[in-house]
C-alpha cells in the first residue's frame, strides 16, 4: 500500500482527506492509457470537520418533511432570518418592521441581474473566504455568471443524488475500489478531469468529453470498460453523442442534467443502456432542486433546505396548480443565500395522492446545438463560453438554416465590446467558411416579455440527439 507521505502535496491541497488507496484510485483514472487528454484539477476540498454536516444533511433528506405552499418551512424561514443582518441585499429587501412569515408574499424578488451587479452585495459579511470555491454558469440560460460556493456545500450533491437513485431502488456501495461516476459531455471546448470523494469514501469520479475533435471513439470504448461507473451523469448532448458512437455500457442509472430532456432521447437511451434515465432539474446558484418522478408523474422535489414556490410576473405568489416563474429561497450554500430566487424557468406545483409536491411542466432551458462547416457538433456552452469573456446584460445567437450565425448583444453600460475579435473567435469555432454577423443592440429585448431574450435558435438542420 501506497504511503501517506507519498501523496503529492499538491494533491493533498485539493483532496485533504484522501487516502493511500484513494490516491491509487485516482491514479487509475488520470493514467488510463486511452484517458481523454485532463486539462484540468479539482478536489473536493473537504475536511474532517466537514463530514458530520454531510453526515446530517443526508439524515435530513431521509426523514425531512418537504413545504410548499405560499409559506417557507420554520426551518428556511430560521437561516433566512439569521442571514437577515449578515446579508445586505437582504437588508435592502427587508425593511425594519418587514416580518418574514406575515409579508412574505411583499418581499421583493431577487434576480440573475442581482449576481451580477449586486454580488458583493449578496455574500454574508461574516463568511469564511478561505473556503471559497468560485464556480461559473454555463450561460445557456443567458449571459454566464459566477457564483461562489463552499466545499461543505458541493459535498451534499452526494446525498442528493443517493436520494434519487434510492427512489428508483438503487443502493450502492461505494469505495476506493470502483469508479462512482462518469460525468458525459460533448463540446468542442470543456475541462476534462478525474477525481475522488471523500463523502462515497474515495470512489472515484472522471468529467469526459465525447467530441470528435479531442476523444477518439475507440478510446472511449476502452476507458469506459475499465472504468465500469456506477452510474453515469451528463447532459443531452453527451449521453446522445455516447448512444451514436456505440459507447457500451452497463451504468444502474443516468442522470441528465443541465437543459431539457427530450422524450424521445430517453426512451432511445433507456432502450440501449437498459437503465433509468432520470432528469434533474438543477442550477449552478440554487443546486438540484427537483427529479423526474419513477411514476412519469411530473417531478419530485427534493431538497429539504429550499423552499419553492411559483410566482408571477410581479413576484406575487400564485396557487397550487397555477403556472408560472420557479421562484428558490434558503439554500444550503453559505456564500449564496437566496430570498426569492427567480430561476428564469417555469411550471406549476401540484400535490400528489400522497400530499407530496411535485413539478408539473417544467419549462427549463431548451437543448440547441449548431453545426460548424466541418459538420462537427458546436454545443450552446461552446458559444456560451466565448461570448461570456465580455460583460454583456445578455444576447441571442442565432444559426440559419444555411449554417449563418448572427449574434445580437445588449453591451453592459461602460464596458466595450470587441466586435471584431469577438467575430473571427466565433469564426474559429465554427470554420472559417460560416458568416457569421455580431451585432451591439443597447435596447435587446425592450419588445419582449419581460425584457428576457431566447439567447440560442437555431434553424439548421438538426445536429441535438
């Protein structure tokens, strides 16, 4: 057996509570002869002190009572309250002689513009940065963002998904001795990495990217083999790109995540891989929020730190049944609490048989993808990722059916826009024989409800699973 002492610090740094066995593990992984090329570090950052949290967070799921309705749980109300003085955002939102559970329904809504404008505004006064973890969005719903998060807090990710692989029968053992997951994208341009958890006791972990142009397809084969997941998660794209390339596989459970997930994908994916495709309603600032129900029947909620509720235009909350704006308050991170979150996304709570709640037509972000001159697959995160490197209110990026794109911003005010350099990467990424037209509108979606606009269309001709 591997000794501590032979642990490299750097590693140590990102995985504290790694062990000899777990270092092997990951070895395994990053040293695969047909592994995709890393270009990336991660470790979960987790400290001893850390686990008994975890540890409760998981019993919470267990045995919590989920609340919906027009009023937070005692317990959400309790950690708003306590955030009341450390937040100034909420202190702005709240006025002195604003009573939580009686004004509810009045208190103003937070928004997507807040993290961007607003963020310092929005982290405690009191918070650890020592622990911080900066995460960014993907930028498919909008412009991206970044949102800090807590190591403590990506940690319960894990009882998370074991609560939603429990509802469909699957009960797993992790260990230093298998692989718990493969994350499954397929984008021209993403991180690649491996990694260990401490919280499923040094399983090990790999985010891979099935696209043409970094992974050759034999070679995933062969990782996949000898890695044997668990189960897999990823988003449409990826899972559809490893059915067209044959990837052979025997995971308990998929889990889709990111934007929407097509009816026909999952019947073609649960037919091919003879396993639960599960769709996970998710964000990057609230965490998983809600799952595709065994029953097909809508979706259920999940997290017993969060309290949801619909509301309308106006951020007035709407009845049971009623359709409107996802609207998110608590949360588990300490470096983002929210107090009516609009998530941007839409649908209805109804009660089951059973009075529990569930989510019924959710109207979350749509999958596009676009084709480059090479018929290569160019995935909305591509493009995301190169028109997010300037400061932008938000955009729409549109491809034609004959593969010409055109790209409208609504510049942030005071901060210019490279038009030109913006164009030729954009020209990089999709071939130098696709036109593509970048224009600055000031007045972006002024005709538009809400002001929101659909930031990826496409009309060429279909290249999304």
């Amino acid at each position: 057996m591997m000794r501590a002492a032979n642990i490299p610090r750097e590693r140590l740094a990102r995985n504290p509570l790694i062990t000899p066995d777990g270092y092997q593990r990951l070895r395994t992984i990053l040293e695969h002869p047909a592994a995709p090329v890393w270009n990336y570090q991660v470790g979960d950052r987790l400290r001893s002190e850390d686990l008994p949290e975890v540890a409760r967070f998981r019993e919470q799921l267990q045995t919590g009572t989920l609340v919906y309705g027009q009023l937070p749980s005692q317990t959400v109300l309790a950690h708003l309250e306590e955030r009341r003085q450390q937040v100034a955002l909420f202190q702005s939102h709240l006025p002195e002689g604003y009573n939580l559970q009686r004004d509810w329904r009045y208190i103003p809504t937070m928004q997507r513009a807040d993290l961007v404008h607003r963020l310092e505004e929005i982290v405690p006064l009191d918070a650890d940065l020592s622990r911080l973890i900066v995460y960014d969005t993907s930028g498919v719903s909008g412009h991206a963002i970044l949102v800090p998060h807590h190591p403590c807090a990506m940690a319960k990710y894990h009882p998370l998904l074991e609560h939603i692989l429990e509802q469909y029968g699957i009960r797993l053992a992790f260990s230093d001795q298998v692989t718990a997951c493969l994350n499954v994208g397929c984008q021209v341009s993403t991180v690649t990495f491996g990694n260990v958890f401490s919280v499923w006791n040094q399983a090990g972990f790999a985010k891979v990217n099935l696209h043409e142009r970094v992974w050759e397809q034999e070679k995933a084969q062969r990782f996949f083999d000898d890695t044997a997941p668990l189960f897999l998660t990823g988003d449409p794209l990826g899972f559809g790109r490893m059915a067209a390339w044959g990837i052979e596989a025997s995971p308990t459970a998929m889990i889709s995540t990111a934007v929407s997930l097509t009816p026909e994908l999952k019947r073609r994916l649960e037919a091919q891989y003879r396993c639960p495709l599960i769709d996970l309603y998710s964000s990057t600032e609230s965490g998983p929020l809600a799952f595709s129900a065994p029953d097909g029947d809508g979706m259920l909620l999940m997290a017993p730190d969060l309290f949801i509720e619909i509301v309308d235009s106006d951020g007035r909350p709407l009845n049971e049944g009623e359709f409107g704006e996802i609207c998110v308050s608590g949360g588990r991170n300490p470096f983002l609490p929210l107090l009516r979150y609009r998530t941007g996304d839409f649908g209805r709570l109804a009660a089951d048989k059973q009075g529990q709640p569930r989510l019924q037509d959710l109207q979350a972000r749509q999958p596009v993808s676009f084709l480059a001159d090479d018929g290569a697959v160019i995935s909305m995160v591509d493009v995301a990722r190169i028109i997010r490197e300037w400061p932008l209110v938000q955009h729409e990026f549109v491809q034609q059916a004959d593969r010409s794109c055109l790209l409208t911003i609504q510049p942030l005010a005071g901060y210019p826009v490279d038009t030109e350099c913006l164009t030729q990467k954009l020209g990089e990424l999709f071939g130098q024989t696709i036109r593509i037209r970048v224009v600055l509108d000031e007045r972006l979606g002024e005709d538009r409800p809400g002001g929101k606009v659909m930031p990826f269309r496409s009309s060429a001709p279909a290249s999304y699973p």
